[in-house]
C-alpha cells in the first residue's frame, strides 16, 4: 500500500537510516581522529637499533632547531630534529665549549602532547621516556634514532620531549635542560618541540 502523497524517492524510513549510518560513520570517524592523538608514543615508534653520536650526514629532511633551556632564559645548548624516510633523529647539543656535557638524556615522541608521558596532573614524568641514554658526562652531543611508525608519513606532525641532565664537571655542578618552544604544564620550563615529517 503506498503513502498518501509519495511519488518516489526515498521514504522517510529510509532517509532515517541513511542519517543513522552516516552518523555511525561520523562516530567512528571522530573516534579514529582522537585515538591518533591519544595512542601512547609506544604506538608511534619502534626501536631503531642501537641510538649512536651521529652527526648531521644522511639527513633528508628540513633540520628544526630549537634551544635546550636550562630555565625560561637561560640556554645551554641546542636540539636538532630531522628525519629520512624510516626514522626520526633527535640530536642534543650542549655548549661543551663552556663546559656543559652531558650526563643523561630522554626522548619520548608521540603525535600531540597530550600523549607525552606525564603523571595525571600534567606534570611531564621524563624516567617514563623510552628512549634513554646515561652518557655521565662523557659528551657534548648525542643522537637518539627512533624509527618512524608506518602510520606516520610526510607532512605528520610529531610533538618530540626532550629533556637531558647536564653537568658542569669543573664546578660540579648539574642542571636539568628542555628542547622546545612549546610549554608542557606542570614544569616551570619543560617544553616540547614539533617537527613535521618530510
């Protein structure tokens, strides 16, 4: 039996499940784009074989510099990002001119820092950084080479923390360094810097 005015096209019925499906598509959209950002950095990166001291040779892409801050104004070095097409190379470089080397280094990296490792309370818990290096002040530079996840390809945005204990061995003295422009709550100076991957 038809309807009182239908001349064919959908039906409401029909309209109704269409938007329902679209709307179940839109949901699971929406939960793909946030579980992006919210996948830990143990989703986004692999080992990468044994981190080394490499210097800035084989790099492919853009290099981004940005301070290491010893507090909001003071900077005792600089960290280098850049990647080639199957890792991310996170490059700590110390004024061991002025004699700042350094003492222990750590990585984490993840596609927004909200994933960052903190402790619930938005404080950035740097011992719970994967990549970890103990150099006791044996350098002024040093690399950390994290393998680039498949999921991520150029024009990704990744957020990298990077923070290193240095230390001054003639005034045995030590200080705790962030590389980045970007503020992480919680620490008066930890920051975070981006790279897009190219």
């Amino acid at each position: 039996m038809s309807r009182a005015g239908h001349v064919g096209g959908p039906t409401w019925e029909k309209s109704e499940g269409v938007m329902k499906h679209l709307g179940w598509l839109l949901a699971m959209a929406t939960l793909v784009v946030a579980g992006l950002c919210l996948v830990g950095c143990e989703g986004l990166w692999k080992e990468a074989g044994k981190p080394s001291g490499l210097g800035l040779s084989g790099k492919t892409s853009q290099v981004t510099v940005v301070p290491l801050y010893a507090d909001s104004t003071r900077v005792l070095g600089e960290l280098r990002l850049w990647n080639d097409a199957t890792n991310l190379y996170v490059q700590f470089c110390t004024q061991g001119a002025l004699g700042w080397m350094l003492d222990k280094t750590h990585v984490a990296a993840c596609s927004c820092a909200a994933s960052l490792p903190h402790n619930g309370q938005d404080k950035p818990v740097y011992n719970r950084y994967r990549y970890k290096m103990v150099h006791h002040g044996s350098r002024s530079t040093y690399t950390a080479i994290l393998a680039i996840h498949e999921g991520c390809g150029p024009g990704t945005t990744v957020c990298v923390a990077a923070h290193a204990t240095v230390v001054d061995k003639t005034n045995r003295q030590y200080e705790d360094v962030w590389g980045g422009l970007n503020r992480l709550p919680g620490e008066k100076w930890a920051c975070y810097a981006t790279h897009v991957l190219e």
